[in-house]
C-alpha cells in the first residue's frame, strides 16, 4: 500500500475546471501535476491524498473497461486489473511505482502474460519489466 489512492477518470463531464472547484468547494487541495492537467493530485484533511487521472489513451480507456467491481466497504467500486495497475506503474515509472510492482510481484498473482506482453511492447517497457522479474 502506497497510503494515497489513484483514480482514473473516463469522462469528466463539464469540464476539469469545474471539476477542480467541485474537489476545491468540498474540502480538497488541488494540484495539477503536468500542464496539460491530466493528473490531479488531491489531498484532504479527513480524506488523505489521491492521484486523478483524466484517462486519454486507448490503453487506459480500455483498461477501465476491464476493471473488476468488487465491494469495498459496501461500496460497489470498479477496480483495475493487476496488469493494468503493473501497466500503469511501468508508464509512470517512479521509484515507488516501481517498488509498488514489486510489492504486488512479490504476491505471485496468476497474470494474463498475453496481455502484458502486448502492452509491454507497445510502450517499449519489456527492459524494464524483465529487470522487475529477475530481482
């Protein structure tokens, strides 16, 4: 666990910047983490810290169409993944992106290797990836 929560948002209605003041008007500090606002970070004083992301591509678009619902404090909440959430981590790439894959590695989940290795080609991450397994 990485203490803060990601979220990746298909459609966002009106607009980010309406959706940025309605983070703002309920209580939320809100940062966009690129120019192109793409990522918004949020944090709260009850609530903690959670990374928004606006889905753009067609690998995240059709990564929430893969997401599993499962119920989370009695809440039905789309999910993504394990692959999707590696997938994800590749392309960001930080430190604890990376320490985060292991994490989940370190679990011996029974992954769809067909589609990581579609998508691992795809953005060039089959290097980096090779050097999670071996570790």
């Amino acid at each position: 666990m990485t203490g803060d929560v990601d979220v990746l948002l298909a459609n966002f209605g009106k607009g980010l910047e309406d959706l940025e003041l309605q983070f703002k008007s309920d209580g939320w500090q809100v940062t966009r983490a690129d120019a192109e606002g793409e990522l918004l970070r949020l944090v709260h004083k009850t609530y903690g810290t959670a990374d928004l992301l606006i889905a753009g591509t067609e690998f995240q678009t059709l990564s929430i169409d893969r997401a599993i619902v499962e119920t989370i404090d009695g809440e039905l909440i789309p999910v993504l993944t394990q692959e999707d959430v590696i997938l994800h981590k590749l392309i960001a790439g930080r430190y604890q992106d990376l320490a985060d894959i292991e994490a989940i590695l370190e679990t011996k989940p029974t992954l769809d290797h067909a589609y990581l290795d579609k998508w691992l080609d795809i953005w060039d991450l089959r290097t980096i990836w090779n050097t999670l397994l071996s570790d």
